[in-house]
C-alpha cells in the first residue's frame, strides 16, 4: 500500500490498481482527495503492470460531497474537473464501488469511471440545489446522457439521492454488489478486463438524450410541476437549463454553460443565505457548556400524555423511530379518537405510496393507549403535551414526579410557559426540560428545547440526542415568555393587528409576507392554528388583540370552523376575504379613534420584520438564544422563513443593521410609541458597523 496523499492510498491486487479515499467523516473532496486522486490514477496510468483501476472508500461512506469549507476560497489545484477529465480519458478501465452515499461531487466522480457498481445500501444523489447551486463537476451533463433528461431533472432539481435498486434499473450503477466492496470492485474490472468491454465515456453518450432534443415541451411540463416548491429559488432554473444543454449542446458545450450557471448561483444572495444556513443548522447541535461525550439517557421506551392534535403528532415520532410509546389520556373517549386520528394519518400517508400497510401496522403496533397514569410508569421520557394552562401542567407534573422512575426525563410540550415554574411541581427539577414541538408534530422539523435553570446537562444532552433520533432539528433555548421562536412572532402579531386597524386589509398584510416567500401571511397561519389558542393564552394573561378577540367572540377560530380572519368553502383550504371581518376592523378602529389611510407594501414588510430582528437582538442579549444563527434556524423550520433570505438575523445583516436601527427609530418619531426603541445590542453593532451572523 502506497501513500499518494494524507486521505488516499494506492494498493494492487494483481493487474488491478485500487485507490482507497479516507478522509473522514464523510471523505468530502478536500484538495488533498483531489491530489491523490489526480497524482494516483496519472501514476497507475503510466504503470505497464496496471490494467484496470478501482476507486473505494473507507469509513462509513463513498465520497459524499465537496468539502464546502471550501466554497469562497481562492480554488486549489487540481479542479475536481481535471481530476474527473483523467479518470474519463484513462486508457484502462475505471470502476468506483460505491457503499455509503455517493453525493454531489462523490456522484460527479462515479460518472467520469467506466463503470459503477454499487453496495445494496447505497444512496446517489447530487444535492446541490439544497446550497443554491447547482452540480458544477459536469453532473449536469453526464447524468442526463446516463439516465435521460426527466430522471436527471427529477434528482438534480430535488437534491433528493435514490437508492442502490432504483440507481440500477434507471443505469446508474451497472451492477450491485454483496460482501466485501473492494474484492467486488476488483472482481467487476477483471470481468470487464475478461470479457474485452468497451472502455463506456458517459460523455460520448446519446441514446438516451436523443429523443428529447427539439423538444422544448418536456422542460416547459417540467417547470410547472416544479413551480410552487421551487417559487423564490433561483437554482432550480438553472438546474433546468443546464440540463437543457445537456440534450442540446456537444458536451464540451454543456460543460461550458454548466460553469456560467454555477458562477452565476454561486454569488448569488440566494446560494450564500444556503450555505449560511447549511453551516447554522449544523452548529446549533453544539452547546458550548455541554460536551458532545456527556452522558445521555438511554430512550428505549417513551410516554405522551395527552392524545389530541400535539400528543398524537408527538407520538407519532417515536413509534416512526421505532420507540414504542405510550399515550395517556383521562378519558377512553378522548383517547380513542386521538389514537383514530393517528391511524388515519398513517393510512393517509400510505395512500400517497409512502409507507406500506404493513409499516403502518408495524407502527400502530409501536403506539399503546391508556387512561391509566400509571402507564407512564417505565418510560425513560414523558413528554406531556395538555393544554397549555399553567394549573393544569403543574399539576400534570406532580403527578408524573410521584409514578415515574427516578431517572426518567420529564419533559412539557409548551410553547409559551415558564418551563422552571412547571418543574418547581417536582421534587426533581433537573429532570425537567421543555421539548416544544411544532404543528403539525409528525411533519415539522423543529424542536425548540428549552433549558431551565435546574435542567441537568444530562438532561440537555438527551433531549438534543432524542430530538435527532427522532427525525428532528432540535435547538437549545432559554426560558421567557413564548422562548424564540412564539416570542418573536408575538411582536410580529402586534404590528399585523396594528396594520389592519390603520388601514391595511389581512389580505393585504397575508400576501406581502408570501410575496416575501413565507408559505403563509400572519392571518391564514391564525386560521390554521386555531384562533381560540391565542385567544385562551390572552385571557389567561389578561392581555387583549380587539380584532381578534371580537372574531373569536362569533365563533369564528379559523379553519376548523370554516370562517376566522378569512372564510373557508368546505373541504378547502383557500383564505376568501370576507367584509364581515372587515367590517368588524372598521367598527374597532372607529371605537379607538383610528383614522384609517392606504399602507404600503413596503412599510408593511418593515413594520412586520424589522420588530423580529429587534426582538432577535434582545434574545441574544439575554442569551436566550445561544447564537444569532440558532435564531435563523428556529425561523426556517418552525415558522416558514424562506431559507433563500437565511433567516431573519442573516437577513438583517443583509439589509444592513444601521439602515434597520434608522428605520425603527423613524418609525418611533412618527408614533411616539417606545415599541419602537432599538434594542441596546442592535444599536451597538450598527454603531460598530458589525453584524450578527458574520
């Protein structure tokens, strides 16, 4: 074995060159991957007793990408292009075997090789779009002439990989293997060597891309479908484009407008906001007082009490992560129709060919009701997700201390109250955490994880460690009034309720925010929620929103009674203004005085964000979040920012903090209202000219 580079070994066996990649975690293409790679296969090449070459992995993984530390960096040489012109225009025959995830720039090296074969368990994608970019190694060009335009379109637009099985019967991979990955690797090339195959340039293929030349329609059909998850990015585009040069260009063409395509991306404000977040999202799993080795508790067993719309979500992901879970409910009653609405959702999903039914029994088999406490009695983890009413949580509480084992966590799924008043009911404060999960809880990615004052760091660490087993992106925060995330939104929520009564209609207010790129305005997300919610939440704050507190007055909470701020058709989700509600903004503008006049768009988006930001800057002010970047990440997953804009934090520094400050302080002059004071922070680091996120 012979050391080409830090990360890249060359061995033989017999007449065949083996070049094995280990650069852990996930042997990314850093420049010395990319040397040994170049500098090897030029050397084995040159060697008259090579005649066939393979290309493996060590660890856990093919090559699953670039190293993206990297990105903005003056490049290094060799390119990965000259690295991949090599293998293409080798002499000898070239064979990756691939285990793990080969992605992005590992799959752009698989397709310059001769030949791909490929472990059972084995995932290929090129997720690039993801980063807002797109592959810029030539997969855009070689995919398509390897698995034809629409199944190249349907995996670089989506970044989402395929496994080993489909990556077959679409010709990605020519074979898959069992066993030892090098022996099968070595044992391919020698069979190709035997049987004198041809030496197969993906590039000098045409039989699959022929067929779509001149015909524009297959990209125009392809764009439609993609429009309403891909509206606001600009990579999916270019994806499409570059794609289109693949079917209508000479390779060498393609290749050409796939660069211009990349550079264009590349300095995008949309690819930085990505990649900004690429990196925030991993971060927020470091918590700088507790050690990645501290000790977690093992979750083998969980209980939810409470079986509504949250308990049931909440158990829904530990029974998908394979954890059996108990849900406890006072009444059979209750606890029956929640358990009917869990076995519906997965049958819903089934219908939609995502799971089995099999895997929904398997499921439903994992989740075990009851009207008994005392069920919850062996779980490692309680998650208790009852109405979010302070008396009824403590008392919830006191009697979880007194059934569950000593060592159990204890956790509340609320989204507002103070998590260490919840944990006084205990006599085990240390073991109480908040685990605020998000609506729908089976689908939402975000669990805001709130640290009381007595939460030990065992208990932090298990509760992010459980957060991740279970499919979520959890994010350590402090406890105040609604943490980050709901206190951020309230400030949102008091301007929204403000705009309306000056003159602008929800509407209005609601389309702003969607032309911004949220999926919803403020309106329609209070529709779906559930108007009574905050409605409850007030009165038992004794704090009052008079538009929204007249619309709850009718009956009106939203969707689920077909009329909240808008009015709904039955079996429709679509918000339809409604003058009724309008008439009620006038009727209470009137009563305070309001003078109404038009707003607009432009002030409304100022007057809904820019109070976010401020509120951010106070969050970290009071380390209530650990890091600007954490704030972000709260936002995209649990609220709907759209990633291309970073996060509201990134966002601001975007705009610029000073031009943020000035603005807040005109809108203060104009109101005479002391809301619109900067934050000490916020106007400190304009002051300084810094940001938050950089």
């Amino acid at each position: 074995m012979t050391k080409i580079t830090q990360s890249v070994d060359l061995g033989t066996r017999g007449r065949v060159a083996v070049f094995t990649v280990d650069n852990p975690p996930v042997n990314a293409l850093s420049q010395h991957v990319r040397k040994g790679l170049h500098d090897g296969i030029k050397q084995a090449i040159g060697d008259r007793a090579v005649q066939a070459i393979v290309i493996v992995c060590s660890g856990r993984t093919f090559i699953a990408g670039a190293d993206i530390t990297e990105f903005g960096k003056p490049p290094m040489e060799p390119g990965l292009h000259s690295v991949l012109d090599l293998i293409e225009s080798s002499p000898k025959p070239v064979v990756s075997a691939i285990h793990g995830t080969a992605l992005g720039g590992g799959l752009e090296v698989t397709l310059a090789c001769h030949y791909r074969v490929g472990a059972k368990g084995a995932r290929f994608g090129l997720p690039e779009v993801k980063l807002g970019i797109l592959p810029g190694a030539g997969g855009t060009q070689r995919l398509p002439r390897v698995v034809g335009p629409q199944k190249a379109l349907q995996m670089i637009v989506s970044g989402d990989p395929i496994g080993a099985d489909e990556a077959l019967k679409v010709g990605l991979i020519d074979e898959i293997v069992d066993g030892d990955l090098t022996a099968a690797g070595v044992a391919f090339a020698e069979k190709a060597l035997n049987e004198k195959r041809p030496l197969r340039k993906i590039r000098d293929l045409d039989d699959k891309i022929a067929p779509a030349r001149g015909k524009p329609e297959i990209f125009a059909e392809f764009r439609k479908s993609v429009a309403r998850q891909t509206r606001g990015f600009r990579a999916p585009e270019n994806c499409i484009k570059a794609v289109e040069a693949a079917v209508n260009l000479p390779f060498a063409e393609g290749i050409r407008r796939e660069r211009e395509l990349f550079v264009e991306l590349l300095n995008s404000p949309e690819s930085k906001a990505q990649r900004y977040f690429f990196f925030a999202e991993r971060e927020a799993a470091k918590i700088p007082d507790v050690a990645a080795d501290t000790p977690t508790k093992e979750i083998k067993k969980a209980a939810v009490i409470g079986a509504g719309t949250m308990g049931g979500g909440i158990a829904m992901n530990f029974a998908n992560a394979g954890i059996p879970v108990t849900v406890v409910e006072v009444a059979q009653e209750a606890l029956d129709r929640g358990l009917g609405i869990v076995r519906k959702n997965y049958e819903a999903t089934a219908s939609r060919g995502r799971l089995t039914p099999a895997d929904v029994e398997k499921r439903m088999g994992l989740i075990t009701g009851s009207v008994d406490f005392k069920a919850a009695a062996d779980a490692d983890i309680v998650i208790e997700a009852v109405f979010e009413e302070m008396p009824i949580k403590k008392e919830v509480f006191a009697k979880l201390d007194a059934i569950c084992k000593p060592d159990a966590v204890l956790a509340t799924n609320t989204s507002t109250l103070d998590v260490d008043e919840i944990a006084s009911a205990t006599k085990r404060p240390e073991s109480v955490i908040g685990t605020h999960f998000f609506s729908p809880a089976n689908v939402m990615r975000l669990l805001e994880n709130v640290r009381g004052k007595k939460s030990s760091k065992t208990t932090v660490a298990t509760a992010m460690a459980v957060g991740r087993r279970i499919g979520k992106v959890p994010v350590l925060v402090g406890v105040c009034y609604g943490f980050v995330g709901n206190r951020m939104l309230h400030q949102r929520g008091l301007q929204a309720e403000k705009l309306i009564l000056e003159g602008a209609a929800p509407h209005q207010v609601d389309r702003v925010l969607t032309d911004f790129g949220f999926p919803m305005g403020p309106f329609a997300m209070g529709d779906l929620a559930g108007l009574d919610v905050g409605w409850r939440i007030r009165k038992g704050r004794g704090a009052k929103a008079p538009v929204a507190d007249r619309i709850c007055e009718l009956g009106r909470y939203g969707q689920k009674t077909g009329a909240g701020y808008f009015k709904y058709e039955k079996g429709d989700r679509t918000p339809i203004p409604d003058p009724e509600v309008e008439k009620i903004i006038v009727d209470v503008a009137t009563s305070m005085g309001i003078t109404r006049r038009p707003i607009g768009d432009d002030e409304i988006l100022q007057r809904l964000l820019y109070p976010m930001v401020n509120e951010g800057a106070k969050i970290l002010e009071e380390k209530i979040a650990i890091r600007a970047s954490d704030i972000d990440v709260i936002w995209v997953y649990g609220y709907g920012w759209p990633v291309y804009r970073g996060g509201p934090m990134f966002w601001a520094d975007s705009i610029g903090l000073k031009a943020i400050r000035d603005r807040l302080l005109e809108f203060k002059k104009q109101s005479g209202d002391a809301f619109w004071t900067p934050a000490p922070l916020l106007d400190r680091v304009a002051a300084e000219g810094k940001s938050f996120t950089g």
